[in-house]
C-alpha cells in the first residue's frame, strides 16, 4: 500500500484541492491529523490479528480475517473442506444433470420446429400457403 500509482500531477492537484479546503493555515495540522488517524487504524488491525493469534495458536495475517479465508486456513483441514463439499457436490451434479437433460428437450424442440418450418408441397405439386414462422427457440430462451 503505496503512492506508486500517484503521479506528480496528482500531488500536485491533491495539495491545491487541500490547499482550498483547508486553507494555507489550517492545511499542515489536517494533514498531521489524517497522519495520525491512518497510524491509529493500522495499530489496531495489527493488535486485533495479535489478539487472534494468541487467542487461536496460530499466526494470523491482516489478509486472513475474511472469515471464507479464515475459515479455510486455520480453522478447516483439506479432508474436512472436503467433507464439507460433499453434500453440496451430489447436489451440484444432481442439478447439472437436469439442467442437461432440459437442454437436450429444448434441442429437440428447436429441431422439430425447425424442420416443420420446411416448406411443403401439396400432392398436386401446389405450393402451400407459407405458415407463419413459430419462434424458434435457443437454449437462452429456455433458461
């Protein structure tokens, strides 16, 4: 977390915007304060992330306290995440397998549609009058 994306210009621009808000007075004391603030925070989340380590026996990075994280981490071995999934996979492939088998109907609707859309000729060798064209469907209009 650094200013390498800030550019000159932007410095530039952040000083006289600060420097018409604040005022040439009042700016280096906002900025002392903004300072101060930001120590603050990061001292927190370093002593929160201390706090959890010693509460949990492990080491804890600021990156670890998204609890998904957490979880997986510290909390979870890779036989229990799997164990875990297991429920949600058969429901998974349960799902997919109808979601298959909707596809494949809708197919071959749009097949049967398609080929009824075929002109015809009568036995006389008249054409037909045309039909009105059905609406063909995809699989986006399906789902």
């Amino acid at each position: 977390m650094g200013l390498e994306n800030l550019g000159g210009w932007h410095l530039i621009m952040i000083i006289l915007v600060g420097l018409f808000v604040f005022g040439p007075d009042r700016l280096p004391k906002a900025i002392g304060d903004g300072m101060r603030m930001l120590r603050s925070v990061r001292q927190m989340a370093r002593n929160a992330t201390g706090d959890l380590s010693r509460e949990l026996g492990t080491d804890i990075q600021l990156e670890d306290l998204r609890p998904k994280t957490f979880l997986r981490k510290h909390l979870l071995s890779e036989a229990d995440e799997a164990e875990l999934r297991k429920p949600l996979q058969g429901l998974y492939d349960d799902v997919r397998g109808v979601a298959e088998h909707i596809k494949r109907d809708a197919q071959a609707v749009a097949t049967a549609v398609n080929s009824a859309d075929s002109p015809a000729t009568s036995p006389a060798g008249a054409a037909t009058p045309p039909v009105q064209q059905a609406v063909r469907t995809s699989w986006d209009d399906v789902t």
